[in-house]
C-alpha cells in the first residue's frame, strides 16, 4: 500500500517539471523598501482614536516588521473620539501659543511599547513613521538603540528632534519635501 503512494507523488513531481514558463513581467514595478514601510504606516495610522493626529509607526529590521503602533490611549481608558479630546496649550519659545491633544499615546511610543510588551529588542533598527517624531518620541527612539527613522514628512516643531538624533548619530531620512504643520 505505501509503495504505490510514494509512486503517485513521484508522478506528480514528474509532472510538474515539464510545465509551461511564462515570459517574465518586465513591466513589474515593485516599491522600495522605505516606501513599502512607510505606507504600511498609514494603514496603520488609520486605527487611531484621536482624529487630531492619525499616524502610525512601523519599526523594522533586516527588512521584517518587528512592530507597529498608533495614536491611541492606553488600553482601558477612553479615546478621544468617544469623550473629546484633552487640550493642553504649549507656549513657544518665540511667544506663539499652540494647543495639542495630551490624551494619547504618540505611534511611535505604542510601537516601542508594543516590543517590550512582547519582549521584542529593537537595538539596530529602523523606525517608519508619518512625520519627524516629537522631542518627547526621539528621545526614546534614541534610548531603545534605533539607529535610522524614516519619516514621510518632516514637521513644523522639529528643531530638538533633529538636533538629537544627529548627536546621538541616529540617521533621519525624510521622504518628503513638505512641512506637516497642525
Ligand atoms: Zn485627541
Ligand atoms: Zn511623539
């Protein structure tokens, strides 16, 4: 009985090889890694519970996905988009006034969370997200040993950022000319 069993699936294996090649797809255009990585951050993104700031974060390595995250309270607490968001007003240095919803937790910050959730290390990798991560964001990318962020855009309140990651020799790439202001 086993005998004639293995006879069938040699059979088969035969088959196979002599089956017809189609020409290759020359036209095929494949995205580049930053711009695969970057727009899987908008799908991401677009779990957010804060409508303010919809962005999401990918951190990758040797070209694998290690984590992801977007804007959203912590789990249990309520989201913006059920109760309102939580204004707080920052003073600039040069006087002007903004205010910014606190309620949440930035993308790229869910994203570290989620790796030490999972005991996932992110020494060595590369971090994609929507715009210039904030002061508060670098800093931890910093401290978690990510060595590269990729951002679609840059940001109008990005001045500490960059200084940080240039001392801290983290390379920062930014996709896209244009300035997110909000
Ligand atoms: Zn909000
Ligand atoms: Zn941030």
């Amino acid at each position: 009985m086993t005998g004639k069993k293995v006879t069938k699936s040699l059979a088969r294996t035969e088959k196979s090889k002599g089956a017809k090649k189609t020409p290759p797809n020359k036209k095929a255009v494949r995205p580049t890694w930053d711009q695969y990585f970057v727009s899987i951050c908008e799908m991401v993104g677009s779990r957010g519970t804060c409508d303010r700031g919809k962005s999401g974060c990918v951190i990758v390595k040797d070209k694998r996905i290690l984590t992801t995250g977007y804007v959203g309270s912590p789990p249990g607490l309520a989201h913006c988009d059920d109760i309102g968001h939580e204004m707080h007003k920052v003073t600039h240095d040069d006087g002007r006034e903004t205010m910014h919803c606190i309620r949440t937790v930035h993308a790229e910050q869910n994203a570290i969370v989620q790796a030490a959730r999972n005991g996932i290390a992110l020494f060595g990798s590369t971090l994609y997200c929507k715009m210039t991560p904030c002061y508060v964001c670098a800093k931890l990318i910093i401290s978690a040993g990510i060595i590269r962020v990729v951002a679609m855009k840059d940001y109008q309140a990005s001045k500490q950022s960059k200084r940080i990651f240039k001392e801290a020799k983290v390379k920062l790439d930014i996709l896209d000319e244009e300035v997110e202001k909000y």
